[in-house]
C-alpha cells in the first residue's frame, strides 16, 4: 500500500539526481507544490517529461534541475512563451537544456505504452513534417495491412508525480474533471509520488473519475492547494491573474531569481 508521508519526505526518499521525472496534469490538477519541493531539495540533473510543460517547468528549468525536457507543447497558456526555457535554449542559463519534442498524438501514446508495460507506441502520426527527422520516433510497418505507422518508445519515468483530488487512508486514489495522462504517468512510472487536497475516510466514487489502487503507488502526500495556480476541479479555480504576472516575472533572470527565493525558496512544503 501506499505510504501516507509529507510531501518533503516523499520527494526526499523517491526522487534523485539524475532520474527521469514526469509531473503530469492536464489543464488543471498541475502538481505545482510537487515541483517546488523538486526545486527546494535541489534536485539537478533532471529529464523532466510532460505533455504540456507550462509554468512549474519553467520554473524549474530557471532553478537549474533539468538537463533535458520531453515535451510536446510548452508555454505559458493563454499568454505566451516560457522565459525560462526559451533562456536555456537560445543562452544556456542556467544551464543547457537538450529538447525532445514530440507531437500531443505521439506522447500520449508514450505513456500508454510505458503504463501497459510495451517497449513501444504505435499511432498515425509526425507525416507531412519534419519532426520526425528531429525526435525519436520510427517508421514500421504494420504486419496484417502493410500500412506504415509512426513509432514513439515508451515512456518510463524513474517517477510519476500528480496531483488529485482525494485519497483514503489505505493511499488510494480518486480524480476527477479532465484527467489527462495521470493514470498513465503513474502506471509508467518505477516509483510515484501522489499530491491530494485531501485524505478522507472513504473514496465517494465520482461519475467519469479515475481510481489509483493505492498499491500502484509509492507515496500519498495531503497538500491542500498543491495545483495552484491551476485548479482543482470542486476545489478551488484557476489563478488567471497569477499566469499573466508570471511573463513579466520570468523575462528577467534577477526578477526570476527574486521571486523563486521570496515565493519557493522560502516556503516550506507541507
């Protein structure tokens, strides 16, 4: 079963230099408190993975723990370009960082094929570009058709970390709302870390949610406020404010800097 720890213990006995780590969470349930704590333990060396790398991943690209990022878009949503990371491509700081792009198509067909234990994906996909000729993706044929498909390997993080609504005492786990790869991150990972607003009693089951028995799971941390500033759907909404404040801050490395050492540094996690 799961172990029900703090968030600062799960990241200290669970994540390491060097180790490949997805934060999944897909337009809300962004396991933002998860990636502080990456960053106030220190973790460098990172290959950080994710669909749609926004904000956190800009931040701890700016703090120097990543060495490489597996992505398919990355930005600031609904605002523009991720300072940070466009600052560690085009100059280095604060240290370089090798891209591995893939289409949306492609990574989702990563995870489901790391979460099922397979070497590979297979979709229809990355024709009529030339993504394929940068990324790691093949071209094999299909042995009943003859049709060409697109291959991506599988995705298999050292550790999967997500955010959700709801766990149990056991470490089971309950999301609901839009839920992404998080199952998939989770069940791909070799070890994972879950974020919850809380712990309760019982699991109520939720049309349309999505439960993580808790013995695919390392460890349970109760970090209410662990999405913000995304949201967490029947908890609490987007902080829209925050992602338009978030490009003049992340422009300048010292204002960056600043703010990381006031707002992250500073903090303690729960």
């Amino acid at each position: 079963m799961a172990d029900i720890v703090t968030l600062a213990e799960a990241v200290r006995e669970l994540v390491h230099d060097g180790d490949t780590v997805a934060l999944e969470g897909f337009t809300h349930l962004i396991p933002n408190a998860a990636g502080h704590e990456l960053i106030r333990q220190e973790l460098r060396d990172l290959t950080l993975v994710r669909m749609t790398p926004d904000v956190i991943y800009d931040q701890l690209i700016g703090m120097g723990a990543a060495r490489k990022l597996v992505f398919s878009w990355g930005g600031n949503p609904g605002v523009g370009s991720l300072h940070r990371l466009r600052d560690a491509v085009e100059h280095g700081w604060p240290a370089p960082l090798e891209l591995e792009e893939h289409s949306h198509a492609g990574m989702a067909a990563a995870y489901a094929a790391g979460a099922a234990n397979l070497p590979f994906g297979v979709l229809r996909g990355y024709a009529g570009n030339d993504l394929a000729a940068h990324t790691r993706v093949a071209t094999i044929v299909c042995p009943f058709t003859g049709e060409q498909l697109a291959a991506v390997p599988a995705h298999r993080p050292d550790v999967g970390i997500i955010h959700a609504q709801q766990a149990d005492r056991k470490g089971n786990v309950q999301l609901w709302g839009i839920t992404g790869v998080q199952k998939e991150a989770v069940l791909a990972s070799s070890r994972s870390i879950v974020t919850v607003e809380e712990i309760v009693d019982k699991l109520e089951l939720r049309p349309g949610g999505v439960v993580l028995p808790g013995w695919v799971i390392d460890a349970v941390a109760e970090v209410p406020g662990g999405a913000r500033p995304s949201y967490a759907h029947g908890y609490y909404e987007r902080d829209n404010d925050f992602y338009a404040a978030w490009d003049p801050i992340s422009r300048d490395r010292d204002t960056f800097t600043g703010w990381m050492q006031e707002h992250v540094l500073g903090a303690v996690a729960a």
